[in-house]
C-alpha cells in the first residue's frame, strides 16, 4: 500500500506540472522533455491502476475463500443437538438393531476405536463441577480415532450441555500441532472456535491431561435424517497415567461385561421409527459420563486402598 501511495504521489506531481520549477526543467524550453515528463506520469498512473486491481482482486479472493472456511468450519465444528443415553444388553442391542437397522447407514468413522484424552485441573475441578452440576456442565478434550500418529487427525474440543442440549465447538488438527498447544500454547491458526476453545484454556489455569478414555464404537446415521447419529460404544476403558494418544489405548473397564452403551444425538426429535423401536424393546434413557464414571471409579478404588492400609496398620499393632 505505501508503494502504491508513492505512485499516485508521482503521478499528481508530474500531472501538476510542478516538477517544471525544478532546476533542471526551469533551465530546458524542449517541449520534448515536458512531454516526456508527463508520458511518464501517465506510466506511473496506470501501474498504479494495475497494482491497486490487482490489491483489490486479491482481497476480493481472499475475502471469497475466507467465506467458504467459515461455512465449512460452522457445518462441521459447531454442533447443537439433544443427547441421550442408554445402557444396552447384547440382547437388546440385538433386538433393537433387527428393527431399526434397514434405516442406517455407517458413518464416516464405521467401526473404530475412540480415544479421547479429557484435559482437566491438578484437583479436577472442572470433572468435578461437572458431576455436581443440573443444568450446565463443561468438558474439554482431545480426541483420535485409533491411535494417534504425528500427522494424523486429531480434534480439540470444548463441549458444553445447558438445559439438556449439548453443545459442541471442534477443530481440527495434527497431532503434533495439538500437542504443541497443549503443552506449549502454541496455536497453528486463529479462528473463533480456537478462540473460545483458547479462553476456556486460560480460564481453567491450562488444565493438562488428566484421564484417557477409549472405547470400540459403532456409527451409524440415517440418509433421511441427516442430523441424527447412532454410536454404540463397548469396552469402554480408562487409565490415568501414559496419557498420549500415540500409546495404545488399553486401560481399566467401566462397563459391566455384556453391555453396550447407545448415544442417539440428534438436532430435534428423533424420527417415530426410532422412538417405535425404543419402546417395543423395553430401553428407556439413562444417565452415563464416561469421565465421570472413571473418576468416580478411580476416587473409589482410592478409597479402598485408604481402608485396607488402615486395615493392615491395625492388625500390625495388635502384635
């Protein structure tokens, strides 16, 4: 822009003529070099034309592209919808999906192991405020879809439910480049929902990795109802140490054996087929976290381990 500046400078002073006044031309009557003079600013005009087109079309690109972003991260990062949950048997599960399976089809992620890595405070406040809480709750996370490699997928997100209905802010990443805000805060891009993803960072003090939790998942939509998504998670495990997703993704089991646990998440209600199928087989909502279960679990199998010190402590000095 300032050379563009200096351009359309040069150009009013020679269209003025006052470069007549200067020694050189005030010393010269050639006609020629008076013309010569204001072909020059003439050249010096259109090349400004040409860079100031060229500045604007660029911008106008740019501006065309930045567009297309937007709407591609607001359909695929933000998310708005209703969740529930319930605790399958293999026979229900079974049952149910005799009935309801000619209406879906396997999502983009089929049959995968999900491993995601909840961030949280050195004294887990924000799982805590979470299990406490009726009507909001907060959780941020990094999750992959196997296990992680530098250059693979992975997606950091911020995921909040108020009044029941969930809502989610996700970004995409490599895994290295989450790993270099995580730890460093180094962020690859800007965007809003990096932005707000980062404010949540900072509120919390930069929460760390405080639990991973996986499981073997299947996903299913319906082409009919876009908006609708089924998984059905097994296996769901944790572990708090080794917290990587580039480390495999074994761990303690939370679910009971034989159980299956089914997420219906959509934007609205969900189609009649659906809720007609739910009600023949008996499988009502429930309430399941998987974080809060695990920690839960961990807080218990602490407490165990407190009562059989004490215990054994005891029996040491009755001799």
């Amino acid at each position: 822009m300032e050379k563009l500046c200096r351009y359309w400078q040069s150009f009013l002073v020679v269209r003025s003529g006052s470069g007549l006044n200067d020694p050189d031309t005030a010393e010269s009557s050639d006609m020629d070099r008076l013309f010569q003079r204001r072909e020059n600013g003439i050249k010096i005009f259109l090349d400004f034309l040409f860079s100031l087109k060229f500045v604007l079309v660029w911008r106008f690109m740019m501006i065309l592209q930045s567009g297309k972003e937007g709407t591609q991260m607001d359909a695929t990062c933000i998310f708005k919808r209703i969740e529930k949950k319930y605790l399958l048997s293999e026979a229900q599960y079974k049952a149910l999906f005799e009935r309801i399976g000619s209406h879906l089809e396997p999502d983009r992620y089929g049959r995968s192991t999900v491993m995601s890595l909840y961030l949280d405070t050195p004294d887990h406040r924000i799982i805590r405020e979470s299990i406490g809480a009726v009507d909001y709750k907060e959780k941020l996370r990094l999750r992959s879809y196997g296990t992680a490699t530098p250059d693979s997928t992975v997606f950091l997100e911020l995921k909040k439910k108020f009044d029941g209905v969930v809502y989610k802010r996700r970004i995409s990443l490599t895994f290295t480049q989450a790993e270099w805000y995580l730890n460093r805060g180094v962020k690859s891009f800007e965007s809003q929902i990096m932005s707000e993803i980062d404010w949540a960072m900072k509120l919390y003090g930069w929460p760390k990795p405080a639990m991973m939790i996986a499981c073997e998942r299947e996903a299913w939509f319906d082409e009919e109802h876009p908006d609708l998504r089924l998984t059905f998670d097994r296996n769901i495990r944790y572990r708090e140490n080794d917290l990587h997703l580039n480390r495999g993704s074994a761990g303690t089991n939370i679910l009971p054996s034989g159980k299956v646990l089914l997420e219906i998440k959509t934007a609205g209600a969900m189609p009649l087929w659906l809720a007609d199928a739910l009600d023949a087989e008996k499988i009502f909502p429930g309430k399941f976290s998987k974080y809060g279960t695990a920690y839960t679990h961990t807080l218990e199998e602490k407490k165990h381990e407190v009562l059989m010190m004490e215990g054994e402590m005891k029996h040491a000095s009755s001799f």
